[in-house]
C-alpha cells in the first residue's frame, strides 16, 4: 500500500511542504505461478487469462477508484476457480479473501460478461456457400455426406447441490451437469 509521503520543495528561500501522488502497484492475481499450476486452478495459461481479462473489462470493472475494489483479474480468476473446482461459493471466497456474497456478484458478473462475447464465437454457417464449405470439409474428415455440423454430449462432475440433489445424479451414479457440444469441420 502507498504511503503519504511529503517532500520539501525550496522555493526562494521558502520551504513549502507537498504531497506526492499516492500510487499503487498493480499487480496480476497469477504472478508468480508457473504455466502448470496456472492451468490446475483455473484451467488456463497466462496468456489465456490476460486475453479473457482484455475480453471481459469493460463490463467488470469496478466502476469506482477505490483503493479496495476488485480488478479485473482478480474477478476474473475467482470466477475461473468457481468453475473449475466445482467448489463452493464460501470455500472460493475463503480461498481468494472474499465474503461469500462477494463472490457470488464475482461468478454472476463475470459469466454474464462472458456470455454477452458469444456472438464474437459461436457462429451457424447462414450461406449456402458456407455450407457447402462445411459438407466438403465433413467429407474430407469422415466420409459423411451432406453433414455441416456434429454434435456431442458431456458430463462435468460437480459437486452435490444442496437443492434439488437428485437432479444432479447421472446414469452412472455422480453428480453432473450435462454440457452440449456443437461443431463443424474445423472444430
């Protein structure tokens, strides 16, 4: 944290006291964690979180210049342990510093900043020459005629919720949520 520093100034034999600017050093919530560690937490490398941190700004910046507001990266990271660890809102917030309500804002506005981006990549071929494009590709690919996209399904454990519990179990005996994949010839 700054300190309040005061400086002499001599002006003509005067001696005026002034304060310096107070400045604070930013710092990157992932400094000083190698690549590996980065993508056990969070599920991303360095790079990756400074392109999301870019991606998401303007809608999660703390709209204050407060000296204790959460920046950018940080809400960022808090919400991709959230995701990742499939923990809880509490043991996130304990984790990170945060009350539980704090994170719980965290998670909401970083998801939502994510998901309003989703025109920037998920995008259904609209032309007939992008489908044909798409048709020769899966052709190339599998030998399937007249197919421009595939889908797939996944389970991603999570852990059990505390409503609504047996919603949650799949076929095979473990709490999920069931994710859908949509994709064409180049993924």
């Amino acid at each position: 944290m700054a300190a309040l520093r005061l400086v002499n100034l001599y002006e003509r034999d005067n001696i005026e006291m002034q304060r310096l600017p107070r400045v604070f050093k930013r710092h990157l919530p992932w400094e000083g964690f190698f690549e590996e560690e980065l993508i056990k937490r969070y599920r991303f490398g360095r790079d990756s979180l400074l392109f999301l941190a870019r991606l998401i700004e303007d809608e999660v910046r703390p709209m204050t210049k407060r000296n204790h507001s959460v920046s950018t990266e940080e809400q960022l990271v808090v919400a991709l342990r959230f995701f990742a660890s499939g923990s809880f809102l509490q043991v996130i917030g304990d984790t990170h510093g945060y009350d539980k309500a704090t994170v719980s804002r965290i998670v909401r506005r970083v998801s939502l900043a994510i998901a309003n981006k989703h025109e920037q990549w998920i995008k259904f071929p609209t032309t007939m020459e992008d489908k044909r494009a798409i048709r020769a590709g899966m052709y190339q690919i599998a030998g399937f005629p007249c197919v421009i996209g595939c889908i797939d399904c996944t389970h991603i454990r999570i852990q059990a919720p505390s409503q609504n519990e047996p919603d949650f179990v799949n076929r095979k005996g473990y709490h999920s949520i069931n994710v859908q994949v949509i994709c064409d010839d180049r993924g």
